[in-house]
C-alpha cells in the first residue's frame, strides 16, 4: 500500500500543468543541440588530450552520457554549460546495459572505442516506443573497416584483427542515410589507416558539427553536410578548447511552433537558419511571418492555415518536430496531411491529442488532421521527448489547465522548458503537491 501512494506520490509530481490561452511575448533563447553534444561528447575517447565543449545544455541525456564516459575511465568535469572530458587513459572498452539501454546514443561510442582501443564490447540499444531503430547500418560499416564484429546474447563485440589493432580505410555506401552509424563509422575511419569514404552518408547538422570538431582535433575529413564524406586516417587526435555545440535545431522549431500555436510574436535566437529550412518554410506556408536576422529569427503569425508535411531525413522536415508541427495543424484553418516517413510507430501522440479535441484520422503512418476551433485541457502523457514537447504546446493553446506527464522524456531533451516559457509569459508549472 505505502509502494503504491509513494508512486502515485511520484507520478503526481511529474507533471506539467500548462494554462492555455496566455499570449506570449518577448525573446525564447536556444540550448546547444543535444544531439550533437551527446555524440561530440564521444568523440573525447578519441584522444588522450582534453577535449572542452562549450554550449552544452543541461539535460538528463548529458547526464547519462557523463555517466556511460565515466564508466569507461574518462574524467569528466562539468561546470555549467562547458565540459571538459579527458580520456588519457580508457579503464575499459565495454559500457554497461544499464546506462546504454537508456541512451541510444551511447551505442555510437562503439565506433571511437574501436578506432582508439582496438576492440568494444557494447550492448545493443534497447527498444524504443517510436520504432525499431536498428544498427545494421553501424555493425556493416564497422566490418567494411576491417573490425571483426560479433552479435551475441543482446552485446555487440567489436575488434580489430592484426597486432597494431588499427582499422583501414574503405568505401562504404549506406543502405539508408542513418545519422548515428554515419557518426559511428566517421568516428572510427578518423584513426584508421587509408582513406574511406561514405557514400549516401547522413547530412544532418550534428553530422556537420561532429566532423568540425575532428578537424579541429586534427582529424582530416572533407564532405560532412553533403552525401559523400572523405576521411583520411591520421595517427593520433589532439585535444581541443572552447568548441562550441550548435544550437539546437528542433528546439528552435518547437519554440517557433509554440509562438505559432499562440498566434504569438516572438524572438527565438541563437538560430542557423539554415539548419530549419524546412521548418521556416512550412510555417511561412502556414501563415506566418518569419524575419530572419543574423542568428535570431522574429515571427509573427497571422491566421494558420493547414499544410501538408512528410517527414524526411535533413534537408527535408525532420521527424522530431512531426509531432509539434501537428500540434499546431490541430488548431489551423482546414485539413492537414502529415506523413511520418522516419519512424514506423511515431504518431502515438495522436490519441493524446484527441483527448484534448484534436480531430484526427490515422491512416497507417500518415495522420489526417482536421484543424479545430479550440482544443480543451485534458491530463495526457508525452510517450516519447518530442511528443511531450507537443502536448505542452497543445496545451499552450488549449481552453484550461493541460496536465502533461511523461516529463522523463521531456527532461531528456528541453533544457528547462518551463522556465524559458514561463519566461516569455506562458504559464507552465512543475506540479511538485
Ligand atoms: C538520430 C537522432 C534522432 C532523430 C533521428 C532521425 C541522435 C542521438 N538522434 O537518431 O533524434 O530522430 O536521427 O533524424 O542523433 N535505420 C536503419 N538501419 C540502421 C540505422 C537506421 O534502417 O542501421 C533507419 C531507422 O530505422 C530509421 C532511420 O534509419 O528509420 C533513421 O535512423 P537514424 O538516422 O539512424 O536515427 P538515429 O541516429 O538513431
């Protein structure tokens, strides 16, 4: 009985109440990518010298992949948004279950172990609510290197044949343009003998900014951003100081959604405009206006009108905003297509969202939504990060108080979220009775 009110105790307190219906006004500021510090923050076991980043935002993933670094024998100090992580020497090569089956992107630390140590012992990422998410794509680039790789009782052990234990370079053509086994396998050909190159590789940003990182850690890669990377092997990395982690793209976009959902004007900077092309053109087509100024874009929307999105890998609209951007539809003149393209099982906000009003009909993985006066609060659950991002924006908008749970997944990936809303005057609160 204590178990159960300790629990119910606990679920209580992880809720975000919003209170819809609140203007916002003034400027929303931008974290660095999680995404990318997350797989910059690998990239340290490829040297024995410090690597700092700076711009890291403060985030239970960072926790995590603080933790899993640890576990390998790198130090690791943190002091606000810089990290410094040296890993002069690596206690081990094998992260464990616990700590990698909570962070997918832990599984990527499988490409620098091999390129550094010679061998890796890395469990598989565990499932995930979204989709399938493989590592195929990984585990053959790895091989085409020249590692040794073995799939056993849920592990994946890696090792690099010959007694200088180093990878070599080679042509490898993914399947399909995963941004993690392009960061997997980047990271690993940066100390191989040789040249690689991967073709139809990913174009992502984080990509981008984890192959400007390597370069500044004396890693000579060429094509990061375009479908073709080249890397050339060298024989040791450097550390580096003061690198900072880009801002974060989908953060940026659910903030602009957030503004669109309130019919609200508002700054959101740091921004690379570039890195939201897609996103500004959708809500430029949805009937906003949206100034770009250097790093820090103004929009100011007018009346939404429904368009039409598929979700497709960088430059095209990116699956993790999928379901912020529906939000929005939900409240927007006339009926919207939105095909998820990415992930097989990544609507599952949907119901949620009908709770609150929303009318929606889903046909296999595309969701035909047809937008509707006004949504009305109802206490719903955020199954993955970024449809909590969107409940909290249907709440924004929505008649009464929306009771958001599923903050696990939120903390995750917004770098205080409720602070940086309440902060522009929406009312959003962590329920701690
Ligand atoms: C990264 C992002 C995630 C984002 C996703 C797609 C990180 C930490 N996470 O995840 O937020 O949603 O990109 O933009 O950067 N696939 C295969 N075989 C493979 C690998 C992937 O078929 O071996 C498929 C997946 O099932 C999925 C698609 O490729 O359909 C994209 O996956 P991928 O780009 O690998 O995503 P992640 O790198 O895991």
């Amino acid at each position: 009985m204590m178990v159960v009110a300790e629990a119910s105790q606990e679920s209580l307190k992880r809720r975000l109440n919003v209170s819809g219906g609140h203007g916002l006004n003034g400027t929303l500021r931008v974290s660095g990518a999680k995404n990318s510090a997350l797989v910059l923050m690998t990239a340290s076991l490829l040297s024995e010298e410090t690597i700092e980043l700076t711009n890291i935002p403060s985030l239970t993933d960072i926790d995590g992949m603080s933790a899993i670094l640890r576990s390998l024998g790198v130090r690791v100090d943190r002091r606000a948004d810089r990290i410094r992580l040296t890993a002069a020497e690596l206690s081990g090569s094998a992260p464990p279950y616990e700590l990698v089956n909570s962070l997918r992107a832990s599984f990527f630390s499988i490409g620098p172990l091999l390129g550094r140590m010679g061998h890796a012992r890395v469990p598989l990422p565990g499932g995930c609510r979204i989709g399938a998410r493989p590592v195929v794509e990984h585990i053959r680039g790895l091989k085409a290197l020249g590692a040794v790789v073995n799939v056993e009782h849920g592990i994946v052990t890696a090792s690099v044949p010959g007694v200088r234990k180093r990878l070599s370079g080679a042509q490898i053509v993914l399947d399909c343009p995963s941004v993690g086994a392009t960061e997997t396998i980047l990271m690993a050909a940066v100390l191989a003998d040789g040249v690689s190159r991967i073709e139809n590789a990913a174009q992502e940003p984080e990509v981008q900014d984890l192959a400007k990182l390597l370069n500044t850690m004396g890693a000579r890669v060429t094509g990061a951003g375009g479908p073709v990377i080249t890397v050339e092997g060298v024989e040791r990395l450097l550390g580096c100081s003061n690198y900072p982690v880009i801002p974060d793209r989908i953060e940026a976009g659910t903030f602009l959604m957030a503004a669109a959902i309130t019919r609200s004007p508002l700054l959101v900077e740091p921004v690379i405009p570039e890195h939201l092309s897609a996103v500004i053109q959708k809500l430029r087509d949805c009937g906003c206006n949206i100034d770009i100024m250097g790093r820090t874009v103004r929009i100011t929307p007018g009346e939404i009108t429904a368009v039409d999105i598929t979700t497709q890998p960088f430059p095209g609209f990116p699956t993790d905003l999928q379901a912020p951007f529906m939000a929005l539809m939900c409240t927007a003149k006339g009926t919207s297509v939105i095909s998820e393209k990415i992930y097989e099982n990544r609507l599952q906000h949907v119901a949620e969202l009908q709770r609150m009003g929303a009318s929606i009909r889903l046909e296999g993985s595309t969701a035909i939504v047809e937008g509707v006066a006004q949504l009305s609060a109802a206490p719903v659950t955020g199954s993955d990060l970024r449809a909590a991002a969107a409940m909290v924006l249907a709440g924004l908008s929505a008649r009464g108080i929306t009771e958001v749970a599923g903050l696990k997944h939120l903390d995750r990936g917004y770098d205080d979220l409720e602070a940086k809303l309440s902060g522009v005057g929406a009312e959003v609160k962590r329920n701690i009775c």
